[in-house]
C-alpha cells in the first residue's frame, strides 16, 4: 500500500473530520490507520537529525514503517 497523505483529524459525533482540506477524489476508497498523537509532530526532531536525502522515503514513511514491524 502506498502512502497519500498524512493528516491530523479530530474525532466528533462519531466522524473523523479533518483538520485541514484532502487532495482526494469524490467517492475515493482510503484504508485508515489511527494513531494517538501527531506522528508529524514527532518526526520533525528527526528531520534535524536524518537527511531526507539519506532515504528513499519521507521521515514520516520510515517511522511509520518502523512502528508496523513491532506491531
């Protein structure tokens, strides 16, 4: 599965909305994983560290790689 995007949502009356606007296509199918917390957020002490140079994907990608392989 390929990632599209990263976003923040707050969760409402039983709906997920968003916290700013989706480059989707009306009626596309998403597959959704939940976190708690911002893995944005975490990442970005790392970006000061690794160079996104260093690796064929975004910080988000790889720790997001690293957390499915302990699960």
């Amino acid at each position: 599965m390929e990632v599209v995007d990263i976003i923040e949502v707050v969760y409402e009356n039983g709906v997920l909305k968003p916290l700013k606007p989706l480059k989707l296509k009306e009626g596309q199918r998403l597959v959704v994983r939940v976190y708690e917390g911002d893995v944005v957020r975490k990442t970005e002490k790392f970006r000061k560290i690794i160079a996104p140079e260093k690796f064929s994907e975004s910080p988000e990608e790889y720790l997001l790689k690293l957390r499915e392989e302990k699960i």
